[in-house]
C-alpha cells in the first residue's frame, strides 16, 4: 500500500491541491504531519483514509503525536516541535530507541530527512508549500520510501 507523506502546508492550497492531483489516484491513503491540517480536511474530506497530528500552526496542544500500525509495520507520527527536531534530532532518537518504532515521520523543519537508525527509519517529507513531500510504500515483505517534488 503507497501512502502520501504530506508536512507544513501552510495554506497553500495550490500545492496540495496539485499534489493531489499527481498522486491521489495512486495512494491508499495519507499520513499528515500538522501545519494546514484544517485546509488538508477540507480538501480531501473523507476521500482518503487519514493518519494526521496537528502542527504548531494549527491551533492548540492537542492530537500533536499518534502511534498506528500498517501491515507489521509500528508507525509513530509528530510534527516535532515538541522534539525540538530543529535543534537536532536526540529527543526523537531517545524516544525512538525507548519505544521500539519501525518508522518515525515528524515536519516541522521544512526540509527532507530520511535517515534510519538502529531499526528505525526516520523520515521527515519537508514542507508542502516548498513542493516537497514523501510517497511511502509499505508491504509485508518490504518498504519502499521516495522523497519527491512538485
């Protein structure tokens, strides 16, 4: 199954509503990581299965991290402020190490990060509003991530 990887859309209605387009026949659903979650709902409506947190642009300390599973995959999702991901990525790499993640995606920064550690994969799409965002294929046997561009 492909999932979208989308992160800091800052109301920019042109990319994600582009994005959509491009790779909305192709996903099975998408995985939100805050900043424009109110515009990507409103959007998107329930057309697409949605794993989603919210950022510190959308309002309130609520709803900031989630823990799911795809196939036997353990998924962790977090904008990151909290983490304080852009002062460095130890808080996360602690917290990762403590709970035993397969994969951990968080925004936040604006820029790309793909990096695995341990048994963990860390992923961070980039920003939406700069066209940047992530398609990752997760399967029984096998996981396949690709950073991409509008």
């Amino acid at each position: 199954m492909k999932y979208l990887i989308l992160s800091d859309v800052h109301q920019n209605h042109n990319s994600l509503e582009a994005v959509l387009r491009k790779e909305g026949v192709h996903i099975h659903g998408i995985i939100f990581l805050g900043d424009g979650l109110a515009l990507l709902k409103k959007i998107t409506g329930s057309q697409y299965p949605l794993f989603a947190v919210s950022g510190n642009m959308d309002g309130g300390h609520k709803d900031i991290e989630r823990t799911f599973s795809i196939e036997q995959y353990r998924i962790f999702i977090t904008h990151g402020h909290f983490f304080d991901v852009k002062s460095g990525m130890f808080l996360l790499y602690a917290y990762a190490a403590k709970n035993n993640f397969d994969f951990i995606l968080f925004g936040h920064t604006h820029t790309s990060f793909y990096y695995k550690k341990n048994n963990t994969v860390f992923i961070n799409p980039g920003a939406l509003m700069n066209g940047l965002y992530g398609l990752l294929e997760l399967e029984k046997d096998f996981f396949h991530y690709e950073a991409c561009q509008l």
